[in-house]
C-alpha cells in the first residue's frame, strides 16, 4: 500500500497544498513551523479520522477559515482508493471513500495501516496509564475488526455507569437494579477486551524484544507486562466490591478502563532507572513491534511517519532505522526534519528511490 498523493486546503497552517509521493521515501525539510509536521499529521488524520497532535477537531481548522479537507489517493491490492476526511465548523465530520461516507468511524479503523514515530512518543513512558492503553486500543483497532466496537460500547456503558452514580449522589437515592444492568455490560465488554488484549500482549511481546535487541544493539533485559486488576477475580466481582467507595467518587473506580502496561530495563521501571538512550531505544522497538504485528495480521504494510526524528535520535540509531527500510516487508515511509543536506545523506545510503520536500 502506498499514498500516491495528498491534497489539503485550510489545515492547520496550511492554506493549499497538493503532494505527489515517491512509492517509498518521502522527505519534509525545512525549519520549524513552516508545517512538516502538520503534512505528517494529515496522513495521519486519513488512517484514524482524527489528529495524532490534537483531537479536538476544530482546532485542526486553519485560523480565519470555517472547514477545513484533507484527501489522500491510495494504491492498495492493485487499486487506487481515495479517502477524504472533511469538517465544517459547529457541524459532524465526514469521512469518505471513493464518494461514499462511511456510517460509522470504526468501519475505517485499519483500512489504511499506519505507524508513527515522533518525540510525542515519550507521553508512554512518562503520563499515566491512559496514554499506554491507548496504545495498546490502538494496535488493536486496526487488526481486530471487533475490538474497537467493543470498547466503544464499553466506554459508552462507562458513562451510563457514571452519570447512573451522579444521579444517585444528587438526589440522595439509590436503584440496584438499574445498577445492575450497567454492571453486567461492563463485565461482559470488559471480559472480552481483557481477554483480546492480554492475548495481543502474549504475541506482541517477542515481537518487541526482538526489535530492542537490534535497535539496542545489548544485552538488556527488557520486557512488558500487562497490569488489569481482572486477573484475579471478575470485573462483575471487582464492582460489587467496589460500589461503596464508587458512590463516594460517583465514578467507576474499577475495570479495563484502569489496566496499565509495565515498561522495565533489567526488571526497574524505565522511567526511573532507564538511560535517555534506551528510552529512545524502547521505544522505538515498541513502535517497529507495532509494524511488525500489523502486517501480521493485516494485507497490507502499514505506512511510516517518522516525526523530527533526526533531532531526537543520534546518529547510529537513525542509521540502524533507515536501514530497515531496505527490508521488503517495509512500505511506504514519511520522514520529517530541519537538515536537508542530513536527510538526503542518511537516505542516499538505502536503495530505495526517495524524494525530498522543501517547505
């Protein structure tokens, strides 16, 4: 699968801009702020149907316009497919392919593969759960044609679970059996993605050590664990265990919306005791490991974006990535950087054809 071109109009700071692509490499150069990463952003925006920088819709709009459209011609299995992802302000976003809209965002999810690589990638290590579980929905969304309807009717129970104890807290009552209701939907959500997840770790795992280990380049002992308060007992146990201190919250403080993922180098947490290399170096491998397991399970090679990467990586490190480029299984790659006479060297060394962009 390659993205043969992309059109966009009143996106971020761009106010028109039509980008023809190389089948392979593809490079933004110039400095800061002149939309490198916006372009990357946008590619981004047709794969998932949102910003990776900014998921508030109506801040993607470019200031002083009222909509904003970003369309991307594919080359996907032999055909051309075109996706258009459009917004006006105070009104739904649409989402097309080839003219059609689509009902519902998660009918798009993993159409277009895609994996990104940027200095945002820190937040896994260093914000809280939420941004690992988001990561880890993420693989998931676009290799499971079931999984993210699943945790979207999981988080939708969540809700009604949580203005269900709002309500109670307000008007000084209480219905279990309404409260019931809720909590068996979250037990039988919650199960299946629990169960999906810790399978994708199971399989995920290896893949990751195995990318470390070369990326690295040592003999670390690094490894992920899936931390989810199910393995012990079931989310239906947990909830009724938990129902006082919930009412007190009037949130839910229990379920699969609460899992983490464990990060260690020789069994310490990287974010304590982890080098600024072999952070970098974690997650990296965590990013290839994500490539890795899409093409496992999907038809098509997941794009590329490496985001600033120049400027965060040292030098072996970028070399020993764009190496990997010239392995078949890799598709198309998007690079984005500040150095044109850096970028060209680096990929003047791959034997894959490249063209360079000047913004």
């Amino acid at each position: 699968m390659n993205l043969k071109s992309l059109s966009l109009v009143n996106y971020k700071n761009i106010e028109s801009k039509h980008l023809e692509f190389d089948p392979k490499i593809n490079c933004f150069v110039g400095k800061n702020g002149v939309g490198k990463t916006n372009i990357l952003d946008a590619i981004y925006h047709l794969s998932f149907g949102k910003s990776y920088f900014n998921p508030i819709t109506s801040q993607n709009i470019r200031h002083d316009s009222d909509f904003f459209m970003i369309e991307g011609l594919y080359e996907r299995l032999d055909r051309d497919e075109k996706v258009m992802v459009s917004v006006k302000k105070g009104q739904k976003k649409i989402i097309k392919r080839n003219g059609k809209n689509y009902d519902k965002l998660s009918e798009h999810i993993g159409f277009l593969p895609l994996v990104i690589i940027s200095p945002a990638d820190n937040d896994l290590i260093i914000e809280g759960s939420a941004t690992r579980r988001k990561f880890i929905d993420g693989v998931l969304a676009q290799t499971d044609v079931d999984y993210l309807n699943i945790l979207l009717n999981y988080n939708k129970t969540l809700s009604q679970r949580n203005a269900l104890l709002k309500y109670f807290a307000a008007n000084h009552t209480f219905d279990q059996e309404n409260l019931t209701i809720y909590n068996q939907q979250l037990h039988d959500f919650g199960s299946v993605i629990y169960t999906k997840r810790n399978k994708f770790i199971e399989k995920f795992t290896p893949i990751f050590k195995k990318r470390y280990l070369h990326i690295a380049n040592n003999t670390e002992q690094i490894d992920l664990t899936y931390q989810s308060k199910i393995h012990e007992t079931s989310i239906l146990e947990l909830l009724t265990q938990k129902l006082s201190k919930d009412r007190v919250l009037q949130h839910t403080s229990v379920g699969i919306h609460k899992d983490d993922l464990d990060f260690t180098i020789d069994e310490y947490p990287i974010k304590k005791f982890g080098s600024q290399g072999q952070q970098k170096s974690f997650l990296i491998a965590l990013k290839l490991a994500q490539f890795d397991f899409i093409l496992q399970q999907s038809d098509a090679a997941p794009i590329i974006l490496l985001d600033d990467i120049f400027d965060k990586l040292d030098e072996t490190r970028v070399e020993q990535l764009m190496k990997l480029v010239d392995d078949n299984q890799f598709g198309q790659l998007f690079v984005s950087d500040t150095h044109p006479e850096r970028t060209e060297a680096v990929v003047k060394k791959t034997a894959q054809s490249y063209k360079i962009f000047e913004l």
